[in-house]
C-alpha cells in the first residue's frame, strides 16, 4: 500500500486525525477569517504525492476611501477582524459611523462616512452704540466698524449681510436693532445684533402766551430749537420774542406775554406815531375833509361789521378829519392833537380836502390808495397777499382763529 507522506495517518493543527493512503480524499476548509487559496479536495496519489497544494489567506476588505476634510486610523489594516476610525478635521462634524470593522464578507461595517459642516460661522458685533443728537438736530450721525465673520473650517465665506442702517448714517431718536449675517460655503448661518441709541435731549414743552403765537424749529423742545414769539392783533409782546433749549434742559429768556397794545398819541412828530405800529400793526387810514362826508359815512359803515377781519389782519384803523386848522385825528377811542394830524397828511402826502384811503403795512411801506370808499373784500383781498399775512394765516389756521 502506497501512503502520502509515509504515514498511514495525518494530524491535522486541530488534533484531528484523517488517512493518508492511496486514493484518499480530503476536503479542505479554512477558518473564519480567511479564506482558501488552491482546490476543495485533495487526492492521496500513487506518487506518494497530493494531488495539489492549498493556502488560507487571511481576508481583506476593499481599502476605505478617505472622506474629505478628514481621514481614519486603522488597527490592522484592511484584513478581517479589522477595526478602523474615522475622523474630521477641525470645523467639520462626522456624518455616518465613526467606526467599521472589516467583516468575514470582505465587507465593512456600517455606513460610509463623510465629514460635512454643520458648525455656522462666528461674526462678532460691537456692544451697544449709544449717542445724543447734536444742537438743534433729531438725529445723531453713529459709526462703528463692520464686523468680520470666521468660519471654523475651511475659512471661506460669502459677503456679510446687513440689515439696518448702514455705519456713518444719521439715526433718528429711539433704539435701533442692527443685524449682520454671513454663510459658510455649505450655507451655515451666523448672526449678530447689536442697537444703536439715539437720545435728543429736551426741555418743557412752551406753549403760546395768550392771545398770540408760537412758532418753534426742530422738534419744538429739543436741544437747540428756537421758539420765536408774537401777538395777535392789537397786543403787543412783553417779554423775550425768542427763547432756546439751552444743553442744561432750560429756556434761555424770560416767558413771554401778550398785553394789549398802548399807543401813544402825545407824541411830537408824525413819525414818532407811526413808528409805534413797525411790524405790529398795519395801518388803514380814511382822511376826510369833513365827518359829514357821503365818502367817508359809507365806508365808516362797511368797516363797522367787518371788525373781526381788520382785527385778523392786525389792521388799526386811523381817521383824519376836517381841514386846517380845524382838523382832529383819531385812532379808536384815542383823539390825535391837531397838529400831529396835520403832520401825518403832509408826512404821507393825503390831500386835504378830497376823500381819501391810504393802506399801509407793517413796515410803513404806502401800499394802496383809494379815492372812494373800498369795501372789506378789496381791502381783505389786498392785505391777505401782503408777504408777512401768509405766515400769520398759516399760524392762525393752526390755533383755529377766524371770523364768523
């Protein structure tokens, strides 16, 4: 009987024992783990030889990929058994399973795995930015410099975004909310917000002294304004005409009023008289030759119920009655002295013995003239497009003053 190897039996690692004589056949298998390289079976031969040779190659998985942005570490390579570890680099967080091992299917583990960026990019803003608004302004010019964002992987970034005013811009009082965004490549979003304070300091608020105006800049009250004062017709202002918010939070000046308007008729020229209605008063002044004429009864008698609008239009009504020497002038209750009559005719030039209507106003300037009486239209018609009635009518349209 022939044998392989010279032994009738064979040990195999195991401690298994098998034949090995002529003609036998053994099946061979390998551990888990690897796998066989060469024939299933074996035949002893009559040449005391097997009829092949066979190998167990431990097994190997497919080389990993190399996530990008990342990488692992392996145990022992890619043979069965195999433990290997991924990792991300700084700014990049792991999507998948952190760990595989190389199974007996020459297969990994798990999930691939990927390093993505989650993480959204940092921008830091400024702290608060709080401002006063200069004299006489609401508002307050704020700058500061533009945040910067920084991304934590690969450092690239899109435009940084703003919402609100940009810096440099003149912000008006209250609090305003800043915001800049930026985005990563992978379109992380990173914020931050911060409020511009603008303050306007103020003083009281003043109102119009009584039986006149106020017109204020600004805001009426803030650091700065200017309130300018007046009267309506027939006062005059005591008083300061303008007062200012000063920085300590007081009005500069002492509170104006309106008293009503004193004139004197015992003074010695023409002028003298018509100096006391500069920009105060304008002036309607009827020169007749005598009180019995038809002129002068009539347009006593149109102006009679048209009182509220000459007193709208700060209109003083001025009479000069009769010839030298026996003239007198009048100003409501108030008779002028001769001589200051005759005076105010040869001053403006009125003649003597004809009706006449002179229209003047507040800066004495000779306006209209009338030889025959006007009515209150013409005269209202005529007054109201003088340059200083349009403000008073603005004003008066504002505090509701009006006629009937």
């Amino acid at each position: 009987m022939t044998d392989c190897l010279s032994k009738e039996t064979s040990e195999t690692p195991q401690g298994e024992y098998y034949k090995n004589v002529l003609g036998t056949r053994c099946d061979i298998r390998c551990q888990k783990g690897y796998e066989l390289h060469g024939p299933l079976q074996l035949i002893c031969q009559s040449s005391k030889r097997w009829s092949g040779k066979v190998l167990c190659k431990q097994k190997r998985c497919p080389t990993l990929s190399m996530p990008t942005n990342g990488g692992f570490k392996c145990l022992d390579g890619a043979y069965f058994g195999s433990r290997c570890e991924y990792y991300c680099s700084p700014g990049y967080q792991l999507k998948g399973d952190r760990i595989v091992t190389c199974m007996d299917n020459k297969v990994w583990s798990g999930r691939p795995a990927s390093c993505v960026d989650t993480e959204p990019p940092r921008i830091q803003c400024p702290s608060v930015k709080e401002k006063t608004a200069e004299p006489n302004k609401l508002t307050a010019r704020v700058f500061w410099d533009t945040p910067e964002g920084r991304d934590t992987a690969d450092g690239i970034l899109t435009d940084v975004i703003l919402k609100g005013l940009p810096p440099g811009s003149h912000f008006p009082e209250g609090d305003h909310k800043i915001q800049y965004t930026v985005y990563d490549r992978a379109e992380n979003k990173g914020t931050c917000k911060f409020l511009v304070k603008v303050r306007v300091r103020r003083c009281v608020k003043l109102n119009a002294p009584d039986n006149g105006y106020i017109k204020c800049s600004g805001d009426g009250n803030n650091y700065g304004a200017t309130c300018e004062f007046s009267c309506i017709g027939g006062y005059e202002l005591q008083g300061s005409p303008a007062r200012v918010c000063q920085y300590n939070l007081g009005w500069s000046g002492v509170e104006p009023t309106c008293a009503p308007m004193n004139i004197n008729v015992n003074v010695r020229t023409a002028a003298a008289l018509l100096d006391q209605f500069y920009e105060k008063r304008r002036l309607l002044i009827i020169s007749t030759p005598t009180a019995a004429n038809f002129f002068y009864r009539m347009q006593l008698g149109m102006l009679q119920p048209a009182q509220c609008g000459l007193d709208l239009r700060h209109v003083t009504v001025v009479e000069l009655v009769g010839v030298f020497p026996a003239q007198i002038g009048r100003i409501g209750v108030k008779l002028l002295p001769p001589s200051l009559a005759l005076q105010l005719r040869l001053l403006l030039r009125i003649p003597h013995y004809n009706f006449n209507i002179v229209v003047m106003d507040k800066h004495g300037m000779d306006k209209e003239r009338y030889p025959f009486p006007a009515t209150p239209a013409e005269l209202f018609a005529l007054i109201d497009n003088f340059p200083l009635r349009k403000e008073e009518m603005k004003l008066q349209a504002e505090i509701g003053q009006s006629c009937p």
